[in-house]
C-alpha cells in the first residue's frame, strides 16, 4: 500500500472516490495556550495493490516532538478486493476532527498507522504568536 495523499486541512470529502481537500495546513498559530482548534480534518488516500487485498486497520495519533502520544482517534478500517485484471485500486479515508487541544506551542506529528506499522508521519507546528494592535 502507497500513500498518495496525507493531510491536515480545514474540510475534506470523499465526492464518488474523488478525494476533495480544502485549506491544507500544516501551522496552527494562537495568541494564547492552552489552545482548542474548532474543526479540522485529516485526508488520507492510499493506492492498494495486488497483494494488499484483504482488512486493513488504520490508527491516526498526534504525538508531541517527545514521541508521547497526545491522542488517538479511533480505528477505521478498509476493506481491499481488486477486480479482476484491476493493477491498483484506491481508497479515501477522511477523519473530522473536533476540538483538537494543544496544552502547549512546539511540534507534532500525526502518525498513521496501518496494520501495527507505521505507514507516514505529517508534521504539524503550533506557534504562539503577539497580537497586533
């Protein structure tokens, strides 16, 4: 299985096996900590391939630039079957994500996880920033 698409953005759709992403991100900026962001999303569309068929799980966690885990959504799972003489087949999975907290600026990670094995890591930043007067 192949990655093709993996990230943190404003709203995601799976349209008829389109994925549609909008506002992709990557820094959350706050003029205070601790910090709750409203609503997000996370996309993720992966390419399966002869050999890939069969149930998948897949584990999507942020984790702090320590390693340590902040939270970890549930489960969802993929079930693979490619048609006859199909070379690929491909799968969205978008996860909404409500009141993300942040107890702290600095760096994270949100780690996907298929089948026990790490798949792909997206870094995401929280920054603290001065308000303009």
């Amino acid at each position: 299985m192949e990655v093709q698409v993996a990230t943190l953005c404003d709203s995601a759709n799976d349209y008829n096996g389109k994925l549609c992403v909008l506002g992709t991100f990557d820094t959350i900026c706050a003029q205070s900590i601790p910090l709750k962001h409203p609503h997000c999303a996370f996309a993720l569309r992966i390419c399966f391939k002869p050999g890939d068929e069969g149930e998948h799980e897949f584990v999507i966690r942020l984790i702090d630039d320590d390693g340590k885990p902040k939270f970890e959504l549930p489960p969802s799972r993929i079930t693979v079957t490619l048609p006859p003489e199909a070379y690929f087949l491909t799968r969205n999975l978008v996860v909404n994500i409500q009141g993300l907290a942040f107890d702290r600026a600095g760096q994270f990670s949100l780690d996907v996880v298929a089948d026990g094995e790490m798949l792909t890591r997206i870094p995401l930043r929280v920054m603290l920033v001065e308000r303009k007067a």
